[in-house]
C-alpha cells in the first residue's frame, strides 16, 4: 500500500520521520523549498543537530531508499510536516499548510493518503481538505464522499523530544484523527510501518486537540514553577531546594523555572486554544503570559548586576560592560533557537549597549536576528575569563561543571539551577 511515501517538509520533524521510514525499507521521497537542505541530504548529510539522525540519513540515502527535491513526486501517502507558526494578535497562521497542500495537489492520485502531522488550531485538517478538493476537483475528498472518498485525509500530530527524536517516533504511542474509518485505517497501517508504539484511533478534530492540550498543560505547570521562582527570589528562598522538597511529597511534581518557555511547541500551541475559544480559555492565556513575561525579569536580574558593576567602578561605561550569555537554544542541549527565551534576552542585552558573550556550543555562527549588535560567538573558557557578569540561560551538559570554573567575584545569574 505504500511503496513510496512523500514527506513535505524537512525540518527538526520531517527528516527524522522520513528517514525512520526509509530506513524500515520504504522508499521516501522529501520535500523542501530550501535547496541547502535538499542538497545537503542527498549528500547523506543532516542540517540539523540531533543525536543518531546523521548515520541513519547517510546509510538511507546510500542505499537509494531516501532522496530530497525542491518539487514533490507522484507517492502512495504524503506525510505533511511544516510551520505553523501564529500571525500578530495570536492568530493562527496556516499559510504553511495551505502551501504544502497546493504543492502536492498536482500529483495526487486515486487511493493516496495525506496525513497533516504539523501541530495545528482545531480544524485545520479539514481545512487543508477543502484546499485541496478546491485544487483538484477531479478527485473526491472525505469531507464529502467519507470512506469512498479518492483520497484520504488525517490528522497525525508529531509528539517527541527534541534530543530523543529518533527514539521516541519508534516508541511512543501515536495519535490517528482520520477524517474518515478509512482514512484512520490507511493512516495506522502506515504508521506501524515504523511505530513500536499503540496507534490509538479517534477523529481528526479530536486529535487536533490532543496535541494542544498535551503541550497546554506543560505550559501551564511550568509558569507554576516560574512564578515559583519569582516569589522565592523575592523572600531569598532557594527555588530549587524548595522544589526539592515539595515534590517528596507523593502527589507533588512541580517541574523546573528557567528563562521561560521557548519552542515551536510549547510556547505556541496553547494560543491555538486560545485563539479558538478566547472565553473559556483564561488559566491557559495566563500560564501564556506568564511564561513570555519570564524572560522580562531575567533581564531585569541581569541589568541590576550590571549596574553594580557600573556603579562599582563609575570610569566604565555601559559599552564597557561585558556579559556572558550562556545558551541560545531554547532547551538543553539541542540546537534549535525557535521562540527561545534565552535568545531574546542574549539580543536585548546588546540592544542596551552591552558587549555579549553568547555561549551557544550547538551552533556555528548566530542567527540574523542579532546582527547589527554587539554580539559575538564565544567559547565557554574565554566568555568566562572576560565577563563582568555572567547569566546561565540554558542547561546544557556542556555547562556542567561550571561551578568549578566560575571566577571568583564575578556577578552570577543563574536561572536554570546549574
């Protein structure tokens, strides 16, 4: 049924999935508009930083099972994984999808499947339906011929861990919302293809909203935690040791504070609810602006230990200033800077005129979001050896025995615990 499966979509998602399934022994053609990506896997090679990913991808493209192009292929089963980022005002923005699905509706074909795994607002799979009905009116879609339908339609939200990725799409269970009985049949019998895990089947809408929910509910226990730290710094309680002790109790589990909540998961898909029921939805919407307020008083730390410092000596000025800002990522340990707290606060820093020394040991050169300011790449030793003030923004196990090499003196902001 599915001899050749089309993966749209490249990223931190779409190559590991393509490459999983490539490497179970089916043919998988990807898709990207980037033609650095698409040249730089049909070398074997990988563009992105997670663990396992490099040699499963060069042993698939060796043996002809994976290949990239700029321009989608004729294929059994299309596997739609790309942004879905939210435009201002916290509005959905499925221009993404919308784009996928005019990319691939001229090579559909009778009897193909096409699952939506990017995280999405509540009916965003029908909707790439009507698209593509509207694109092909050749063909029948499940939104009106159900199972008899020439293609069909589910929703197959991603859910693993960056770091753990290659891993986690073989175990963890998977989630089928098709838009039809046949649609979830199709979907599942491809999905076993790969997963090791239960393939649990409920309707498109229904787990739309599952992957929401799953990542709300992270957003909402870890503002719990970052208000925690807050209320702490302000009676000098140690948050971590207060955290400690709680959760020895046995039905505490109150998660880690850190510079916020970053991500394309997290710190997105709880706007999705939001947006779709603005009303009802006021403990996800403040847990929300809970967590984007967090890197506002990390600054703020920040500034105040600079201004000691200034203080302490008035020759120097604010440009004299050195700060160290170590990790960009947005969690520990990854290379992935999207809507990461710890970037914004490493730019803003600059934009008040500091000199920043941004540790981030997964990337080889800072994003364009930070040029123009006085910010550069820097090892560990050297950022260490020359900062006035130091802020801990990520937890990465390159930062592990950090304690043993801070200089003695030297101001520490320290929001993750290291």
């Amino acid at each position: 049924m599915f001899e050749r499966i089309s993966m749209i979509g490249l990223g931190y998602i779409g190559l590991p999935t393509a490459a999983l399934f490539a490497a179970y022994g089916n043919r998988v053609i990807g898709v990207d508009v980037s033609p650095h990506v698409v040249d730089t896997i049909n070398a074997g090679k990988i563009h992105i930083v997670e663990p396992e990913l490099d040699g499963i991808v060069h042993k698939a493209v060796t043996e002809g099972m994976l290949s990239a192009t700029l321009t989608p292929e004729p294929a059994d089963a299309f596997i739609i994984a790309v942004p879905t980022p939210f435009k201002e005002g916290f509005e959905p923005d499925l221009s993404y999808i919308r784009s996928a699905a005019n990319m691939i509706a001229p090579v559909l074909e009778k009897g193909n499947l096409v699952i939506l795994e990017s995280t999405s607002p509540i009916g965003a799979t029908q909707q790439m339906a009507e698209w593509l009905a509207e694109a092909r009116p050749d063909l029948s879609f499940p939104q009106t011929a159900g199972d008899a339908a020439d293609v069909q339609v589910a929703h197959c939200p991603e859910r693993v861990l960056p770091g753990h990725v290659v891993h986690e799409l073989v175990e963890n269970d998977r989630i089928i919302g098709g838009m039809s009985a046949r649609a979830t049949e199709m979907a599942t019998k491809m999905y076993k293809l790969v997963v090791k895990g239960d393939c649990i089947a409920t309707d498109a809408k229904t787990a739309e909203m599952c992957k929401l929910v799953e990542n709300s509910s992270r957003d909402v226990q870890i503002a719990f935690a970052n208000e925690l730290s807050i209320i702490c710094d302000k009676f000098d309680i140690n948050v971590w040791e207060l955290i400690s002790l709680a959760n020895r109790h046995p039905r505490v589990n109150i998660l880690q504070p850190g510079a916020g909540v970053g991500g394309h998961c997290i710190a997105v898909d709880p706007w999705f609810i939001v947006a779709s029921a603005p009303d009802e939805a006021k403990l996800i919407r403040a847990a929300r602006l809970g967590n984007d307020a967090k890197p506002d008083w990390v600054l703020e730390k920040g500034k105040s230990a600079v201004m000691d410092v200034l203080s302490a000596d008035p020759s120097r000025a604010m440009k004299d200033i050195k700060v160290a800002c170590l990790g960009l990522a947005f969690k520990p340990d990854i290379d992935d800077l999207r809507e990461s707290p710890a970037l914004g606060i490493t730019r803003r820093f600059g934009e008040v005129g500091c000199r920043v020394l941004a540790v981030e040991p997964h990337i080889e050169a800072l994003p364009g979001k930070l040029d123009g300011l006085p910010i550069t790449l820097t090892p560990l030793e050297e950022a260490l050896k020359e900062a006035d003030v130091i802020c801990v923004l990520v937890k990465h196990s390159a930062f592990a025995d950090l304690a043993d090499k801070l200089p003695e003196g030297t101001p520490l902001v320290d929001v993750v615990g290291l």
